[in-house]
C-alpha cells in the first residue's frame, strides 16, 4: 500500500508537519509507503519519506509560508511512478485543489484532514469581513473528499454543519517513547536555573502573534508583579522573536529545539503555557501531560473536551491574562493539587497514541479503497 500526503508548506516548526511526520513514522512500520508533496519544505531531511517539491511563492499573510502554484505539473509524474493507493490533504489550499484534480483524473480516493480553524486567523490580519468567502471555499473543496477528519470534536461539527457530512473526529496522539518523565535532566534545570530555586513555566511553538502572545506578555508581567519564584522559557523561533525578548527580558529563549532537547526541556519544566485562542487542536498540550507537567490552556478548541472535567490540566477564559494568571498561582501555590494532576493526566495521556490515530485514519482509509 502507498499514500501520498499533500500540505502547502513542511515547515520544521510547524503543528501539521509534525502530525505527517508522526503519520509517515506509523505507515512505515506497518510497511506502507509514503511521499510527500509540498510546496516548500524547510528541510527534507526530517523524514525518511520521499519529498516532492513543487513552484511556489511566499504566502501573503506570513512569508515564512509557501503558497503552492496552481496545477498538477510540478508533482504529476512523479505521482504517477509512485501510483498511491490513497491521497491525504493536510492544507486546504492550492496544492488541495490540484491534489483533489489528479485523484478525480485518476480515480484514487482522496481524504482530507482539517488541522486548524483558519477563520480565526482573519482578524488578526483585520480580515474577518472574509470568513464566509473562506467557509464556502472550505465547502467546496471538503464536500469533494471522501471523508474528511479533525481533531477536535468543535471543527467536526461545524464542518458538519456546512454540509460535509462524511466527517470524523480523530484526536491527534503523543509518542510516549519520545515525551516522558525519564528525559527529567538535573543538568538542563542548572543550566536554566542557574542553581536557583525557582519553577520553570515552559511553552513551545511558533512565535506569531495570532498565538495570543498579548495575553501571554499580560500575564507574564502579572506574575512578575506578585512573586519572582519562576523561569518562563520559551522553545520556538518566528517573526516576533525579537518584540517577545524585548518585552520579556527575563524570559530564557531557546530558539526551535528538537529531539532529545525538547523531550528534556518538556520533562524538566513544572508547567506549560499557551495563551492561544486559535487551536483547533494542538500536539503540544498532549506532550506536556505525557512528559509530566500540566498544561494552563485558552478554554477553546478541540484541546478544552479532553482537560474540562478531568482535572488534568486548568483552562483560562481566552485572552484573559487576570484568569491565566489566577490558574498558574493556583498551580505553583498548591502541591497537592499539582501532584493530584500529575497522577490524573499520566493516566488519561496513555489513551493517545499515534499507533492508534493512524489506524483510526486507515482503517477508514481501507473501507474506501475497498470500494
């Protein structure tokens, strides 16, 4: 069996790069073959899956995104030597259509997955006056596909509603090999801590603004009011790096970090942080809880049906820094309450594995090929 995975841009620090990665990673050790297919990849290396590159230019809205030029030509060859028994969409953009196009040409079937709530992003570049143009394009190409999934069971419905009825939700899994408490490393806290006795509050993504980091710097500026017990460090590179170190001087930057550092920095911080408001469903809450710290979380998206009633993590009122700051002093104040999370979100994170989304996604996959 073979599948050809399609997405705009595989950027390294990039929330749909790493669940492809993670999907190439199953396929492969149940000997299904895979390619990708790109507009741009940042560095092919990161995979063991043959990558195809097709002509883009910079997307508008961020340049550090390609936008595929429309067409088959920059991939129809080498699609048809490698002849896929199934396509999967990751970005509903230019490389969808064309994608979509050549499985209808060449009668293969065709799925997509929904990463990420995309209208959203409209009013942080003053767009908003556009979310029914984006939902109806969304439509369109969506109701062509013979099943789509999401992460989250929020997107699913509203895809539903829009009349994409073949929709499934599917929850985004963890490694737990890679994202566990054994990479705990005394030496990576010194080296943060510089011996001090203080609480490491961790977040690890991209740098943009639409991720709330407004709310972020609020709340972080609140907490330095009150007490001077912790470190935020933050894990990730993008285009407002430098405005977060200016207005966080204190605050230790990594840059983009990976294997083995991230797996350490994740298992020897006390608490993950983000602030954003426009997850549809996001990985790195799920490799908190499996390295061994809890997640404070925008009460929205997908993530909010996992944490809500569960005690496993503390959800925030979206871009209310007074309640982000209330729910971080509630967990670094209250051991108990820490240890009693610990324990509830050590449980509930072995339910998620990426072994169990990709056959989740093939076993439908399977019904459709069979047809």
């Amino acid at each position: 069996m073979k599948i050809a995975y399609f997405l705009g841009t595989f950027k390294v620090e990039d929330g749909v790069t790493s669940v492809i990665l993670s999907l190439v990673r199953e396929a492969q050790k149940r000997g299904i073959e895979t390619m990708i297919v790109t507009g741009w990849a940042e560095d092919p290396s990161i995979t063991t899956s043959k990558v195809i590159e097709v002509s883009s230019v910079p997307f508008p809205l961020y340049k550090d995104y390609k936008l595929p030029l429309p067409g088959m030509r920059g991939f129809e060859k080498a699609l048809g030597e490698f002849k896929p028994d199934i396509i999967h969409v990751h970005s509903p953009d230019t490389i969808a259509w064309a994608a979509l196009k050549y499985a209808k040409k060449n009668k293969i079937p065709i799925v997509a997955t929904y990463h990420t709530n995309f209208c959203q992003y409209l009013s942080y570049y003053y767009l908003s006056a556009l979310e029914p143009l984006v939902w109806e394009m969304l439509r369109k190409l969506y109701k062509k596909m013979d099943f789509v999934t999401s992460p989250s069971h929020t997107v699913s419905q509203e895809l539903i509603n829009l009349g994409i009825k073949k929709t499934y939700t599917i929850p985004w899994g963890v490694e737990p090999t890679r994202f566990n408490k054994s990479f705990y490393s005394n030496e990576w806290r010194n080296k943060i801590l510089k011996g001090e006795n203080k609480k490491i509050i961790l977040y690890v993504g991209r740098l943009i603004w639409y991720k709330d980091f407004r709310t972020f710097i609020e709340t972080y500026n609140l907490l330095k009011k009150k007490r001077d017990d912790f470190v935020v460090v933050i894990a990730g590179d993008g285009p407002i790096k430098k405005e977060l170190e200016d207005a966080m001087p204190e605050a230790i930057f990594l840059g983009h970090i990976g294997g083995k550092d991230l797996s350490e920095a994740y298992a020897s911080s006390d608490l993950f942080f983000s602030a954003s408001s426009t997850e549809n469903f996001a990985n790195v809450p799920l490799e908190a809880m499996s390295s061994g710290i809890i997640p404070v979380l925008a009460n929205i998206g997908g993530i909010k049906v996992l944490i809500e009633n569960k005690n496993i993590g503390l959800l925030c009122e979206p871009k209310n820094s007074k309640d982000f700051y209330e729910k971080i002093n509630m967990i670094l104040d209250n051991p108990v309450l820490q240890n009693e999370m610990l324990t509830n979100g050590a449980n509930f994170i072995k339910n998620y594995t990426w072994e169990k989304v990709f056959d989740d996604i093939w076993q439908k996959c399977l019904e459709i090929i069979k047809k």
